[in-house]
C-alpha cells in the first residue's frame, strides 16, 4: 500500500466519522485567574458565588480553586502558576483586604493581583 492510498484510507475514515458525528474534542478547562470580590460589608464572592465572610470557609474555597487551576494546567499541559484577581470595593475594610491576601498566599496562589470593584466610567 503506497502513501497516497495510506492518505486516501485515512481521510476517508476521518470524513465517515465527521458524518457519523463524532463528537467534538473535548474543550480544554481554563487556568484563567480565580476572580474574588471583596464587598464594603467584608464579604467575599469567589467567582460569582454565594459570599462567604468566615476566613476558614475562604481559605477552604480558595484552595479548591487553586487546585482547580493547576488541574487544568496540567491538563493544557502548560506550566502551574495559580493566581488570583481580588476586586475590592473602593469602601472595603483595609483590614479585610490585607486578611484575603494572606489566605489568598496560604492556600498557595502564586500572583495576588488586586483592582477596584468599579473603575470609574
């Protein structure tokens, strides 16, 4: 059997598969950056979830999704580098945001990055 008709066989076979409907490549989960919002009131809302204020429940968030982030850096096959994008009301408690930085460190996120919850428009 030559390359062309080693060629032919396999595209015929990738084109019955696509009529057959083969499913799709699975899509590759993100290490985008885990995104906290701190509320004037203290509260935090880890990616758009319920708002927690008690530190041990943000710790124990925090670091499912660090480990969620380096999953899927294993699974992209890229390197780990867990971070975290904290916005914070411009009305936080200063105390509240140094505290969630220092979860943030000890459940193992890498970069600690921090903006405002609303820039000004």
């Amino acid at each position: 059997m030559g390359l062309d008709s080693f060629r032919a066989v396999a595209l015929a076979a990738i084109s019955s598969s696509i009529a057959a409907g083969a499913p799709a490549l699975p899509e590759r989960p993100s290490t985008d950056p885990t995104i906290v919002e701190l509320k004037a009131n203290g509260d935090v809302v880890p990616n758009g979830q319920k708002a927690i204020s008690d530190p041990a429940e943000i710790k124990k968030t925090l670091v499912n999704e660090r480990e969620r982030q380096e999953r899927a850096a294993k699974l992209n096959r890229v390197p780990a580098s867990p971070s975290i994008l904290i916005r914070a009301a411009n009305d936080s408690p200063y105390h509240r945001l140094i505290e969630l930085m220092d979860i943030a460190k000890s459940a193992g996120f890498v970069t600690v990055t921090l903006e405002p919850a609303s820039r000004g428009k």
